[in-house]
C-alpha cells in the first residue's frame, strides 16, 4: 500500500452520497451495490487512502453543486500548498490562492450591503 500512496501528492476522497442515506441511482450500469453496499465500500476505501499524509475528505451533501465547490476549493488549497512548477521546474505563483477548507459550512453567508 506505502507504494500506491507515494504516487501521489495529495488524495481527494469523495465520500458517497449513500453515507448520508441517499439514493446512488443514476443511470450509471457499472454502478451495482446496493445502498449498504456503497457505504461499506466507501468507509473501506477511505480507510486505506486516510493513510496517505495530504488526504483530504469531501463529505457527502445534498447539494451536489457545494459538494464540488468544496472540492475546487480543497484542490485550489493543495496546489497552492504543494506549489506549482511549469515545464522548465519554475515555481508559479499561486497568489491569492484559497486556503485548503476544514469543514463545510451549512450556513448562508451574509451578502454586503450594496
């Protein structure tokens, strides 16, 4: 397992919709564990790739959308932590750059006023 890990960087573990209790259900034919199934599944593969020293979980939602805005912030935070090089091994700038998310927020973030 130490020999899979050290391929990559980072891990980003999206958790599956069915820890959270729902449906998996959508029209994917590779797609064939039951619900219990998927959960048990899930906690496995966490549990193996949890090992790897910049893994990071996407917690399940309801909100698919928030789902993967958390998940395009973490990947924003670790490429900015890991840093970036282009072709000739140069550091790009990662300048303003969101920091990695610790928890997803439930609450509705108060607007300015204009």
């Amino acid at each position: 397992m130490d020999a899979e890990l050290q391929r990559y960087d980072a891990v980003i573990f999206f958790e599956s919709a069915a820890v959270g209790g729902m449906g998996i259900e959508g029209g994917n034919p590779i797609r064939n564990e039951s619900l219990q199934q998927a959960v048990e599944l899930d906690l496995k593969l966490r549990e193996l790739w949890s090992q790897h020293p910049h893994f990071t979980l996407v917690p399940h939602n309801p909100s698919f959308f928030k789902k993967i805005s958390f998940a395009l912030a973490v990947l924003e935070g670790i490429v900015s932590e890991l840093g970036c090089k282009d072709k000739k091994g140069r550091r790009i700038s990662t300048r303003g750059a969101i920091k990695r998310p610790q928890a997803l927020s439930h609450q509705k973030k108060k607007r300015p006023k204009s």
